[in-house]
C-alpha cells in the first residue's frame, strides 16, 4: 500500500503547507497516542524538538493531540534525536517524538516517531497511525477523566550529556586536542559543546546561537565551509559538524579536509574490530556508501552489508543480524553498543578516543582508504513517476552494462523531496561523469521532471 504521509525517516514538508501542519500533528498525536495505549498504566510520551520557529506550533499540536489520546506529555524542547530516543527508553514512555526536519532549511519541519524501545517505528506501524489520521478522531479520544496531563521535564541536557560522556573508556580524555564544533544553530547548540568540554578538550563552538530561522543555514554538516575556516583560523586539530537534529556528523581534518561518514565508519569498524568490540563480521550501510569503503572492508576481512537509503533501514539490518556498527555516507553513524539510533556527537567522540590513542594527526587517523570517483546528481520532478517510462528504463539498463563490473549505479527517488537521485561510481571518473549526465539528461525530458 502506498504510503501516504510517512517517508524514509518520518513524516516531513514545509511548515504550515499540507502535510506539516498544526492539524495534522495533532491527528498524529491521537492517532500514535491510541496505538500505543496498551494496558491499564498511565502511558507517557516525551516530545523533542530542534530550534526551528514552527517548532513551537508543532510541539503545542501534538500535546495537545497525545493529551486528547489519554497521554502524558513530557515536553523536552530543543535536544538532539539520539537524546530523545534514550529518554524515551530511561524514562519509561511509551512513544517518543522528535519534531524536526533534520539538514533541511528552517521553512521545512518533520515528526519522527520512536516506539517505546527507543527505536523508530516500523512500516507496518506507520501504516496503522496513517490510517487513523484520516479516520473520525471522535471514537480515539479519551474520556474526560482520561485526558492526559502535560510538563516540562528540566535536566534532560544534563542527562544527556552525562550519556554521552559515558560511551567513552573512563581512561580517554580529550585534554591536549583542540576542537572546533559547528553545531548548525540546531537542536546540539548546549550538549555537544559541554560534552566536550567537559572532556577535557579546548573547545571553539560555532552554530550555536539559534534564532528559529538559522538552523542549517551556511553552516552544520551540509555546509561544512564555515568549519573548515574556523578550523584553520584557530588551528584547531579537528572539526565536528553536527547537522539540525544532531543525528549525523561531518569531520574535518586540521588541514581543512572533509571526512565524511563512510571514512568514519572505516575508521571505527577497523578500530572495534582490532579490540574485538566489532560484531556481525563486518558493518552495515547504504546503497549510497562508496565502493572504496568495500574494498577497504575485505581487505580487512570485514563485510559490508548494504540496505535501502535511510537509517532506519541500516538499523533495522543491524538488528536482525547482529551488527553493532552501520550508517551512511551522509554522516549518520549507528553504534548500537550505546544508542538506538544515528548520533553524530557520539560517533565524533570515537573518533577522537581513535585520534588520541593513535597520538596521530586527524589527517592520517581518518583517511582509511581511497575514495572510488563517485557522483551524484539531483534530478526535480512534479508530478508522474520518471523512472517507470520506458526511455528512461533503456537508458538505465544501458548504464549498468556499460560499468559491468567495474562500477556501481543507484537511481532512486528522494524518500523527503520531489528529487531523483541519480548516482554513479567507478575507477574512471570521465566514464562516470559522462553516465551521469546522459541519465540526468533522458530523465529531464520525461513530462513533470524539471
């Protein structure tokens, strides 16, 4: 059945537009509230946010739709995913809630759900909350003497924090390194840059002065530039990139290189791997991640697992085969040791706990392997469905046989915008190249693509 809200991580649009509106998010509320009012307890909800102005209208809906549901309501306001996922288990809720739209500009917000397990919710559960939205929400209210009470719940920073200052050995300290943190005016504006801190590092905090319309705005992990400047302004030995809602992270070596998340996940399954922390054989990512990162891995006689876009798709293969590490080129890093879910200030301090045991600089810590010249591009679309007509099939088809074996090609619709993703790699970047732009040029030309 095709979905109708829901995408790859949750429900998203712009804010106050269909479907990113106040009564949806309340129809949300009571539909999740219903679903999971199982037994005679009071149930309990704990609801996030990141910094953007519709925050506040969003978060006010879905009290108002969980209360209406017969649901306490722990109002949290701005923290990080990851952190709403492990209050939502240390608290005992029921359901958690995130309202962000993770890298997106500010105009844009999104509702992502997590089950009382701290994980995100399942398709098939997704379904069920989708069918309630458009069904009368007369018959899912409570009773007056049901509804729900809501708070705000102080000292969830503090908890957080304490959290993420554990996934590391009690003997690891950050004393002697430098850091440069871009927190993207988002939702890790005061954890991230007291976690380290309080580490023991020398730390430089940009991005952390969010005003409800800056958040990912030239700056976090999709605008890495204003890190990179930092970094060589202070000469810091590393920069960390967190992006809106903190679930992902970009690092920059101390010459202004980028790092992204497939080198991290290299850097990380090489060093669990040699303390035999690493499970599975091997890590778990995406379609999107490099072929370098493979070869990388079997050349350690590690595997590499490969799912659907999307973290949620990583975790739930982690989950049924035992993995503990899994993520995306994107920068979120799944390390299911500590967290449910991708938690980009957690993944960065393993990468500093490599840097500092190595006493070697970022540069050559988190350089594991080569790169495969990869491409991608972005194709827009109105309407209709590009990718089922014929002439755009052919083309395709033409394409993997010319890369054969020396090469890869994922075309996928975006799971949060009206794109075409188009991607390609291989050891000849002209080839690359030249696939690219003929695909990108036969899906232009079909009606609705733009």
């Amino acid at each position: 059945m095709k979905r109708r809200y829901f995408g790859t991580d949750g429900i998203r649009g712009k804010a106050n537009t269909h479907p990113m509106t106040p009564e949806l998010a309340m129809r949300v509320g009571i539909a999740a509230g219903t679903i999971f009012r199982r037994g005679s307890h009071r149930h309990r909800v704990v609801i996030g946010k990141d910094t953007r102005l519709s925050g506040y209208m969003l978060e006010n809906a879905m009290v108002a739709g969980f209360t209406a549901a017969g649901v306490d309501a722990f109002v949290l306001g701005p923290i990080p995913t990851p952190a709403v996922a492990m209050l939502t288990r240390s608290l005992r809720c029921d359901i958690g809630v995130m309202i962000s739209a993770s890298h997106n500009p500010y105009e844009d917000n999104g509702i992502k759900l997590f089950g009382p397990d701290g994980y995100k919710l399942s398709d098939a559960i997704e379904m069920q909350i989708e069918d309630l939205i458009e069904q009368d929400i007369g018959s899912q209210l409570a009773a007056s003497d049901d509804i729900g009470r809501a708070k705000r719940i102080d000292g969830v920073h503090d908890r957080y924090i304490e959290f993420a200052k554990r996934t590391l050995p009690r003997d690891v300290t950050l004393q002697g390194l430098r850091v440069a943190i871009d927190c993207a005016n988002g939702a890790a504006y005061k954890v991230a840059p007291a976690v380290l801190w309080e580490l023991g590092a020398d730390v430089v905090t940009i991005g952390a002065d969010p005003n409800g319309t800056n958040i990912n705005k030239g700056c976090g992990s999709t605008h890495p530039e204003a890190l990179q400047k930092k970094v060589h302004e202070v000469r810091a030995d590393i920069g960390i990139a967190l992006d809106g809602d903190a679930d992902r992270v970009i690092i920059v070596d101390e010459n202004g290189a980028i790092i992204d998340g497939d080198q991290l996940m290299a850097v990380v399954a090489e060093s669990w791997a040699d303390d035999n922390l690493l499970r599975g054989g091997g890590i778990v990512a995406t379609v999107m991640s490099n072929l370098g990162l493979e070869r990388f891995l079997t050349g350690k006689g590690l595997a590499l697992a490969r799912t659907a876009v999307g973290d949620r798709y990583v975790v739930e293969h982690m989950r049924r085969n035992n993995f503990n590490v899994g993520g995306e080129q994107s920068g979120h890093i799944v390390l299911s040791d500590y967290g449910t879910t991708g938690d980009g200030l957690v993944a960065a301090l393993q990468i500093l706990a490599c840097v500092k045991r190595s006493g070697k600089p970022v540069s050559e810590v988190c350089r594991r392997f080569e790169p495969v010249p990869q491409l991608l591009r972005n194709v827009r679309f109105s309407g209709g469905k590009p990718l089922e007509d014929k002439t755009v099939k052919q083309a395709i088809s033409d394409a993997e046989s010319e890369l054969a074996n020396r090469g890869r090609l994922v075309i996928r619709p975006s799971g949060t915008e009206p794109l075409i993703r188009v991607m390609a790699e291989g050891d000849d970047r002209g080839q690359i190249e030249r696939i690219v732009n003929d695909l990108i040029g036969v899906i232009a030309a079909v009606p609705n693509a733009a």
